[in-house]
C-alpha cells in the first residue's frame, strides 16, 4: 500500500491545512499566520499548478479577513491603538502579495492549462484587482497611505484581463468583472479617503461597489475634460490626479475616468429621498456607527461632480500651537477658560498654512477621539484668539505621529445653547459655538453644532458670556455637515412665534 504524502512530497500540505481551518479569533494572530503562510506558499519547490490553487483558496481567506478587520476598526478614532495599526500595516502587505500572487498566475503558461485563456484572465485578473482594492481600503482607514506601485499593478492586471491571443482588445461590457473591480479601485480615490472616517469609509465603499459601473473610463484624452475628469500614468506610481487639481501632461499614454455617472447617480437618490421616496440605502444602522448617510452621499456627491481642490497657497512653517479637540472641549475651554482643567488642551507643531487652514503634526497631549469631520481650536500663544477649525484629512504612518489637515471655518466663536423647534425628537438644548461674519466665507453670523441638532428652520439661542441674551432665530442655509458637526447661516428670527 502506497504510503501517505509527506510534507517533503508535497510541499502544500501545511499550507493547505492550514487554509482548511477556520480562521483564528484573533486578527493580529490571523493576520500574521497568513503573511507566514504566502511566505511558504512561495517556496521554490512548489509547482505552478499547486500556487495557483493555493492562491484561489487565500482569495476567500484574505477576504476575509480583510472585511474583518475594517468592521472592527469602524468604531475606533484617531490615534488608533499600535496594535491595530500594525495589524493594518501587515494586512495591507498580505493583501498587496495576494494580489501579485495572481498577478504570477497569469503569466504563467502552466497554471492555465486547460482553462480558456479569456475566462481565465478575466476571473484571476479580478480577483487580483479586488484585493488591491482591499489593500487601498485597509490602508486609507488606517489613515496611511496605499502601496504606490498598486497603480501600475493594477492597470497590468486590467490589461491581462483583455489579453486574448496576444492582442489587447476593448472591454466587451461594462459587467466584466474585471473591469467592474478595476473602476472600483479607481473611483475609491475619488471618495477623499483620508476625509472619512472609518465607519464612513466603509459605507462608501460598499455603496460605490454597488455603482462603480457607472465611471467612465478611457484611454483616449477626452476633447473635453470638465471637472470631474481623473487622469493616471498607467507606468508611473502615482495616485490617479484630478484634472482641476493637477493638468494632464501632453504627449503621454495615459488613461482617464470620468464620476459623473456616480455624481449622477448620486443626486438621483438624494432626490427620491427628499421626495419622501424612503430608501433603505439611506438609513441610518448601527452597523455603521456615526454614519448619516444622507449628509454623506451630498459630500460624495459634492466631491464626484467637483473634487476638491487647494484655492489658497500654502507656506511651509514649523512652530508651536495649542489644540483643543472636539465640539465639548472647545465650548468647555471657551467658557471656562484653560486653567480649570490643562488636560483638554494638547500641543501640536505647525507643518504649513494658508488663509484656510493649516496642517499640524501632534507633539504631546491627550488626542483620543479625533476623526475626520471634527471640530478642532488651535491658537499659537495662550493670549490669542482661538482659530475654529474642522479636520479635513487625516494620516497615521507612526503610531506616535500624527498628521492632520484642517480647515478654518471662523475666529473667536463664542459658546451657547441652542435648541430647536419641532422635530420628531423631544427638543432639548445642546452645547454650540456662534462664528462671526467672515465676508470671504459667509455674509451671516453662523452656528457650529453637534451632528443632528438641526431638525427645523427656527430655534432658540442662550448666551451668558458677560450677560444673559436670549434670541429666537431662524435658520437661513445649511453649510456643512459631518458626522460629528454642523455648520449653518441664522439669522435674529424679526417675527418671533
């Protein structure tokens, strides 16, 4: 009787127990199995036949733990935790192997013996490009920055996938998976990554999964390139650049696409909403917490039809400024002044501004809780006024170093109470700050107030700052809303109910 297959003889035989397990409980333990798996898995000794069926059966695996991992991460704010951000350094390395891992197979001749080579190209090519698109996810909720050779990777993969007989033919359909997976990849840079935070970044994903058909892509420079045009250098490392931010270069081959169809999309939904068409893509669930998805999908939407772009030049700077982090510290310190309690201010260096905003690296002091969409106060001597701000990006490379990109949306706020009229919700008062006219900005005084406090265009306002000032007003537009504020333009209401 033949004797049973050793390890020697077959050089896949831990890998493939392995994969036959169910996944270990704990993600870090998971994560790193699976790098020493794919390190195994390319060992000289394994045949082209046995890596690519190993690399079919890490797809499901890698998957996996990909999506794991980010539903995990959906709760947690800025600085995450060294675990999970080594966690999501390694996952994104194992994603980005998975994916040259296929890349392999299609180069080589015996993995697709017997397999017709359009189909095959087609499904390994989209599965490679799929787990790129999980690497540039991991990475961006993690707030640091994809692999820059996945661009060139990627339009490799793309192009494999149109190989048939040695000539690279036009997609066929928009519904090739391949193609599919390929403009989701792309229209991901679009969402502004790094202006989310993790709950938001996942639900835009999977809503953009649900309409990447929709971007248009081309290899030919369009006649007319509006705003909402990207262009990528196929052989260069680069992200794709919008053409309002950066001009596509003449006399190279490049490839272009076009959100139009997604902002299109977009405002089609929003429209049946605000008709009162409910729909369930637009509700909110605590699987996605913090996320509303209706002010959500107008940023989306806002950024498809017009990315957004830098108007004011930057200088490069490195000085010293205070930082308080969030709605309730600011109103706290404003009210109260520092003294009372040290602990809610932290120290930060300025790395360069402009007239709108600044980008500042933490130095010391508590920070937990920061994400994307909050309000930040910084001021440079303790005798300064305090520059309101909202955090527009932000980026974690280091545990112990943070990056973050702000917004100035006032000067000298001043803290009071507002409470609405109306409403399903029983009305209350919430802790707010009044920003001054800025005619460069707004031509009203305006209010900044936690996410939700809006319910109806008349409300009341409390100020005791010297004395005590009660004003019924009334609201006049909607400026910006995140998941953790929002902006609007008010006015004294002249007829009082």
């Amino acid at each position: 009787m033949p004797s049973q297959p050793t390890s020697q003889s077959d050089p896949t035989r831990a890998i493939l127990e392995w994969l036959a397990n169910a996944p270990a409980s704990d993600l870090s333990d998971e994560t790193g199995t699976l790098l020493t798996q794919l390190d195994a898995l390319h060992s000289p000794t394994v045949s082209a036949g046995q890596f690519h069926s190993c690399m079919e059966l890490f797809y499901g695996r890698a998957l996996a733990l990909g999506i794991a991992h980010r539903h995990a991460a959906r709760e947690l704010t800025h600085p995450l935790p060294d675990a999970v951000l080594a966690r999501a350094r390694l996952l994104g390395d194992g994603l980005r192997r998975v994916a040259s891992g296929f890349e392999r197979v299609l180069t080589d001749a015996d993995s697709r013996a017997g397999t017709p080579q359009k189909r095959f190209n087609e499904a390994t090519s989209a599965r490679a490009l799929r787990m790129l698109g999980e690497h540039f996810l991991t990475m961006s909720q993690a707030g640091m920055e994809p692999d820059p050779d996945i661009w060139r990777t990627a339009y490799r993969l793309y192009a494999l996938s149109r190989v048939d007989n040695g000539s690279l033919e036009p997609a066929a359909s928009p519904s090739e998976t391949a193609l599919l997976a390929y403009k989701r990849l792309l229209g991901m840079v679009a969402l502004e990554p790094l202006s989310l935070t993790p709950a938001e970044l996942e639900w835009s994903a999977d809503y953009l999964t649900r309409i990447c058909a929709q971007l248009h892509v081309q290899e030919i420079r369009p006649t007319v390139m509006d705003s909402s045009w990207y262009w990528l250098d196929p052989q260069g490392n680069a992200e794709p650049q919008a053409c309002v931010r950066r001009e596509a270069p003449e006399g190279r081959s490049l490839l272009f696409f076009s959100t139009t169809g997604l902002a299109r999309h977009a405002g089609e939904l929003l429209a049946r909403h605000e008709d009162g068409h409910e729909s369930g893509e637009l509700a909110r669930t605590p699987e996605f917490p913090g996320v509303r998805p209706v002010a959500l999908l107008d940023r989306l939407r806002q950024h498809w039809s017009l990315p957004p772009r830098r108007e004011l030049p930057r200088r490069r700077q490195d000085y010293k400024v205070e930082a308080c982090v969030g709605l309730s510290t600011i109103w706290n310190v404003l009210r109260n002044g520092v003294a009372h309690d040290p602990t809610l201010v932290s120290h930060w260096t300025v790395l360069n501004e402009s007239p709108g905003g600044f980008a500042i690296m933490h130095l010391q002091g508590h920070t937990d809780g920061l994400a994307a969409g909050m309000a930040v106060a910084l001021r440079r001597n303790p005798a300064d006024a305090w520059n309101l701000c909202v955090v527009r990006w932000l980026r974690s490379e280091l545990a112990n170093q943070m990056e973050v990109g702000l917004q100035v949306v006032s000067r000298s706020p001043i803290p009071v109470l507002v409470g609405f009229r109306g409403g399903s919700r029983e009305s209350r008062m919430s802790m707010a700050l009044v920003l001054p006219v800025l005619p460069a900005l707004r031509q009203h005084q305006a209010v900044m107030a936690p996410a939700g406090t809006y319910v109806s265009r008349r409300f009341t306002l409390v100020s005791d700052v010297d004395r005590v000032y009660i004003a019924q007003c009334r609201l006049l537009s909607l400026d910006l809303q995140t998941s953790n504020v929002e902006i609007f333009q008010f006015e004294v209401d002249p007829y009082p109910l």
